[in-house]
C-alpha cells in the first residue's frame, strides 16, 4: 500500500509538467491519456460514457488484435511447422493452435486480472477475475462502458482481447525449444501453468503501474521482455530439462518444409505490425512510428543474418533469412515506440548477427538441443532488443531525460528479473510435471513421430 | 521381348519421353527413386547444421519392347538422356517372359 501511495504521488507529480505518454516508466499504454485531462490519470478500470472513447483508437485495437491473433495461428504454427521433420508436422501445428484455446480461457479466469489490474509490485488483484465488472452498459441516456486504465480511449473488452493475443503466442513461442518430444499432455498443463505464473506476474511487473520494474523505468514498449526474454528462457530451460531429441547430432533433421517457414515468417512479420504499432494503444503518431521502426529492424536484421551465413557458409539461406527477420522483430519490439528509425536499423542489423551466432555457433557450444531455436533467437534477441533500447532511445520520442548508462542499468534490471524468475519458475514447474506426469513421449513414439503416436493422423 | 529400365536425371525425362515415342515406342511407367553412383550427393545447411544428402534424386523408367526394338530404344535412351556429366544415369535390360493387357487379356507382342 504504501508503495502504490508513493506511485500514485510519482504520477501525479509528473502530470502538470509533461504529456501523460512521456511518462517516465509509463507503460506504452498511457500514450492514449487524455492530455486535456485536467483531474490525475486513473490508476485501476473505470466506467466511462462511450462517447468519450476515440472510435479511431478503437478501430485500430480492434484490427492490431485480429493481426496479433494471426501472429501465432497460422503465423507461428507454420513457421515452426515447416521447421520439423514431417513426422511431427501436425504436432508442432497443434501445439501453437491448442495454446491459443488454453490461453484463452486462462486469461479470461484469472490472467487478465493477474496481469492488468492494480496490486502488489509483483501481482495484479483479482478483481477481473472472469472478466467481472469488465462491461458495456447500453442505456436511454447513452451508453457507458468500462476502460482500463491502461487505455482509456478504448473499450475495456477490445483492451483484454488485445492483451490476450499476447498472452496467447508468449506460451506458443515456448514450443519452438522443446518440439519434437514432449507430450502433449505435458505441453499443456505446463503451458497453463506458465501462462499463469510467469507470464502474468511479468507482464505485471513491467507493464502495470503498479508493478516495481514499470516504476523502475523500464521501458519495454511492446513486450521485448515480458514476451520474448520470457519465452526464450521458459525454451531454454524446458529444453535442458527434457534432454536432446534422439539422434541429434547423429541423424539428420531436416527441416520437411520451408515454404511454410517462410509464409509463417512472413504472417509474422505482418501480424507484428499490430503487436508493436498496436501497443501504441492509439492511432496516432506514436503508432506510425513504431510502425516504421519495426519494419526497418526487420529488413536490417534479416540481411545481417543472410549476409553473415553467406560469409560463413557460403550460401545466403532462404530459413536464413526468414529467421533473421524474426530475430529483428523480436529486437526491435521493446525498442519499437522509443527509438529513431536509425537507431531501429542498428538493432535490427546487430540482432541478426548475433541471433545467427546464438542459433548456430552458442547452441552447439553449450550443447542444448533448442529445436526450432525459441532461445536462440527470441531469448538472446529479446535481450539484445532490451539492451539495447536502453542506448537508442530517443529523448524526443520518449521524454525520459536519464543518461545511456543509468538507462542501461534500468534495462539490465528488467532483463534479469525475467531471466531469474523466468528460469527458476518453469525449471520447478518442468521438473514436478516430470516426476508425475511425465515430460517426454516414450523412445518409441518419438522415433514414430508425434503425429501419429500422439494425435492419430498424419499427412501424405 | 525385352524390358528396358533406365535410372536418369529427372529433368532429362520428357526427352526421353520424346524420343522413345518417335521410334514407335507408346508406354512408358515412371518412378521418382533416389540412389548414389559416381555423382555424389551434395550438404545441406539449416541454421549451421550441415546434413550430407548422400542420395541423389532420379527418375526410373521401365520400357517393355519387342526383340526387334531394343537396340533403337536403349540408342535412344543413351542419346536423350545423356549430358556428358557424371550421374546421367544408367540403362538395364532384362529378358522378358510374358506380358498381358489387363482390359482385352491379350498376350506376349500383341500386348506391348
């Protein structure tokens, strides 16, 4: 209580002197603050009249929601669904579309609430808890609604939808370092379990005013850290856990279909223009910005992997440059309100060089199989990103006034609370799974392929 | 009677298609085959693992002709198939004992 008192002051005492969006630590989500506004910004959901709302900004939610949506299915079932051995096709499809129902629900019981809602510096209440009180009352006198605080120019529902797709393709990105051998019994229990205790937690923390790493100053814009650092560990450590696939280093494993690599990276790439553009919560000015960064990263990062595997290896790669796009995606998300487009080329161009080194040279280093390279490029990429955000934000775009150096430190501190908290939980969380349920699938069945030993069906 | 299988290089087959067709020859069965030889196989690279494709991909042919036709339809086989590099292919020729046309029950010459 007495740390929400002391925000609360922070915030107030902010208000009179800049807009409400340059907030120092204000979530990306305050841009939408009505800078007219002359009483202090709410700090939990409130009812409002609906025509107070911005039919703009609510036409844009609605659509970066439905192109978030698209981001994991079919975006990212396909693309790592073309990264498997044809034996696993369906499995690695299934994974990202049963994530998607699962999260679903979750985020309707209790990880809206968990997530979005004021409480502690670590965990939001539960006062949303199956959506209660989120509401659209329709009356003679005109209409009122519910608005977060977090957004509010728009509806609370088009909010917590926006936020869900999030919370559905964080889980979903998991499955890229564990693919081809755990059960999907497993998958799914753990996958709730982490979208409960690691996802909303961290959301919280940095995206919640509420939450301690948001009053640090953390700027993560679009979810650098608690959607890609946080993946890219849950991948690394289901991956230790579950042990290498059978074979690998031995038998080849090569990717079945590229094609649908390819489109899935490109859904992506599209999709993301509403995970980052969206997380403007707005159709203004810092929406079209972030816009923009996002697709200079993208080309950036996918040549600097292309050009780097063509130095290497001689030949510049087709799932070369489709994973570098990913891993400049992924770099530039945190960074994609706050930064210049130049300072967006240089992190998307140092993404796909060092996400290339992490996929091919870090991964055999250390010897973990990190199947489809979720760590490799959404652990390492999102760090870089959140790194680096701290050197290339922009004074101008952000109104944080605080030196590279103090603003790196701030960054460092988000990037190892998710690392720490992140590995610890889903490491105790893999673990108990294994000892009851059981993790892996049989020695048998893997060598079969999941398609057919664990769901019944295969293709061709 | 003989039956003439050749293994190829896939984009060399609707030469050969060609060819056998204009010396009078009307039926051909194809399979997609897989084999290694003197050509050798080449490496894939994903993400900096490199797999050797040991097995080249190839198209069988099986060509069922009389006696009086062989020499023509392997002449053709060798010319339109061939490009001058290592993996052309090979051509095989077996004795052949009977043939049947499954829609009339025809035997043996009538039914090639």
């Amino acid at each position: 209580m007495i740390k929400l008192s002391l925000i609360l002051g922070l915030l107030m005492a902010c208000t009179p002197m800049v807009h409400a969006d340059e907030t120092p630590g204000a979530p990306a989500s305050a841009v939408a603050a009505p800078s007219a506004a002359p009483t202090p910004a709410p700090t939990a959901p409130f009812m409002l009249a609906a025509d107070k709302l911005s039919s703009g900004d609510t036409a844009w939610m609605l659509t970066s929601t439905a192109l978030v949506l698209m981001m994991c299915v079919p975006g990212l079932a396909l693309f790592y669904g073309g990264m498997v051995r044809k034996k696993n096709v369906l499995a690695t499809l299934m994974q990202s579309f049963a994530c998607t129902c699962v999260v679903t629900i979750l985020w309707w019981v209790i990880g809206y609430s968990w997530a979005f809602t004021p409480g502690s510096a670590f965990l939001g209440g539960a006062s949303r808890a199956l959506f209660d009180g989120l509401r659209y009352v329709h009356g003679d006198g005109g209409s009122s609604l519910s608005v977060s605080h977090l957004a509010p120019t728009i509806p609370e529902s088009v909010y917590a939808m926006f936020q869900m797709t999030f919370a559905i393709i964080t889980p979903a990105l998991i499955a890229g370092a564990f693919a081809d051998r755990m059960k999907f019994s497993a998958m799914l229990l753990f996958l709730s379990a982490w979208s409960l205790l690691v996802y909303a937690p961290i959301a919280h923390m940095v995206w919640e005013p509420t939450g301690w790493l948001n009053a640090a100053g953390v700027l993560d814009y679009a979810g650098g850290t608690v959607v890609h650092i946080n993946a890219g560990i849950a991948g690394l450590a289901s991956c230790i856990v579950l042990g290498k696939r059978l074979g690998y280093g031995r038998e080849a494993m090569p990717p079945h279909n590229l094609t649908y690599t390819l489109i899935g990276a490109s859904l992506l790439w599209v999709g993301w223009f509403g995970f980052n553009a969206g997380s403007a919560v707005a159709a203004d000015g810092r929406a079209g910005m972030a816009m923009l960064a996002t697709q200079m990263a993208t080309g950036a990062a996918a040549l600097g992997w292309m050009f780097t595997e063509w130095l290497g290896k001689g030949k510049p790669s087709v799932l070369g440059i489709a994973s570098g796009a990913v891993a400049g995606l992924v770099a530039i998300t945190p960074a994609s309100g706050y930064v210049a487009p130049t300072g967006a080329v240089i992190i998307g161009a140092a993404a796909g060089v060092v996400c290339y080194f992490a996929a091919t040279t870090l991964k055999h280093a250390f010897r973990y199989d990190d199947s489809l390279d979720a760590f490799g490029v959404h652990g390492i990429g999102g760090i870089l990103g959140a790194l680096l955000t701290g050197v290339f934000f922009s004074k101008e775009l952000t109104g944080v006034d605080s030196s590279i150096g103090h603003q790196l430190f701030t960054q460092l501190k988000g990037v190892l609370t998710t690392v720490v908290y992140g590995f610890a939980v889903s490491y105790v969380l893999l673990i108990v799974i294994d000892k009851t349920l059981g993790l892996r699938v049989t020695e048998e069945q893997e060598r079969e392929g999941l398609d057919i030993s664990l769901h019944g069906e295969s293709i061709e | 009677m003989k039956l003439v299988c050749a293994v190829i290089k896939p984009f060399k087959l609707d030469e050969v298609r060609k060819a056998i067709n204009d010396i009078g020859v009307h039926g051909m069965t194809v399979t997609e085959v897989r084999g290694f030889g003197r050509q050798r196989g080449h490496t894939e690279i994903y993400r900096g693992a490199e797999y050797v494709v040991e097995f080249v991909p190839k198209s069988k042919i099986e060509i069922a002709v009389t006696d009086a036709l062989v020499d023509q339809v392997v002449e053709a086989i060798q010319k339109s198939a061939h490009t001058g590099k290592v993996g052309d292919g090979k051509i095989f020729v077996f004795a052949l004992t009977h043939v049947v046309r499954v829609r009339t029950g025809e035997r043996d010459a009538g039914a090639i």
